[in-house]
C-alpha cells in the first residue's frame, strides 16, 4: 500500500542559508529571570567547549548575540543620560545667574532641560505646543507646566491649564501683502 523510508527531502521544503550556504540555525529564548550579560557569557563558554567536539569543517557562528546590543543600548543610554544632566546645570546657571523670571518651552528634546531647569530653580515654566498633535517632551512636561499654550485644539486634553491660542507671529508677517 505504502513504502515508508527515512531519508532527506530533496529539495527541502524549509531551508536555512548563511553566505549563501546551507545552515542549521538555533534560536533561544532568556527566562525572564536570568540576566543576558551573564546568560551570555556562560552561552559562550558552552559554544567554546561544543567546538571543540566538532569534526573539521564544521563551524559555529553566531549571528546576533543580544547581549552585545544590550550593552552598546545601556552605553547610549548612560551618555544620554550624563549630557542631559549636564544640560539641566547649563541651564540651571544660566537661569539663576541672569535672574530669569520664567522659562517658555517650545517643545523637542532641546526643552527638556530648560523645563527640568525651570521644575528646580522653582521658575514659573510655560509651555506652547505649535503642532496639532503634541510631542513627546512637550507631553512629559505638560503636568509640571504652569500653563499649556497650543496651536490647535486638539493637540492636548481640555484642562483649565490649556488654552489655544494659535501659533505666534511676528509682526512683520501681518504686514506682508
């Protein structure tokens, strides 16, 4: 009726290319408990002893190893992290040696460390959003604002601290014919 063999399926249904050859390739799954970076390096123990069991012209590579753009993320993270804190005393010594009597944010990243500032140095802080849906450093310091001013109705939630009042101009452009 039937004739049942074991071989391999040629050509194959499925198969795996790495520089164009074929490969066998083995994906893992991290517990959520146990921390990559040391994950990793027991990962790379156990790939050093399995080399050395394989027989000559076999060879393990590894594609991506997660651990290493943990680690290059935390690095940009951490450098972020220093040069907005150097921002925030930047402004911090601009506000308090030049007597600001308040900070108006325009919104980008750029505003975030003159509303940090303005949040230490206890500076009333103003916030005018010019687009119709707000962005995220203009979001993050919307609470700590004193007052929101926006350019479109829509760009936060109705609160006694938003007003629209459209975008600002110069005097020069009413004149314009």
């Amino acid at each position: 009726i039937a004739e049942i063999k074991n071989s391999i399926v040629d050509p194959p249904s499925t198969l795996a290319l790495v520089d164009n050859s074929a490969a066998v390739v083995l994906g893992t799954l991290i517990r959520d408990d146990i921390r990559i970076d040391r994950w990793a390096d027991s990962l790379q123990a156990e790939l050093t002893l399995f080399r050395e069991q394989l027989p000559a012209g076999v060879d393990v590579e590894l594609l991506f190893l997660q651990s290493t753009y943990v680690e290059k993320s935390l690095a940009a993270l951490l450098r972020n992290l220093a040069s907005g804190t150097l921002a925030v005393v930047v402004v911090l010594q601009l506000a308090l040696g030049r007597k600001v009597a308040c900070v108006l944010a325009t919104g980008g990243y750029v505003s975030a460390a003159g509303g940090i500032a303005a949040m230490l140095s206890r500076k009333p802080f103003f916030l005018q959003e010019q687009n119709s849906v707000a962005g995220t450093t203009n979001r993050m310091l919307s609470p700590f604002a004193r007052r929101v001013f926006t350019a479109y109705p829509q760009a936060f939630e109705d609160s006694d601290k938003v007003e629209c009042i459209g975008n600002p101009l110069r005097a020069d452009f009413l004149r314009l014919p």
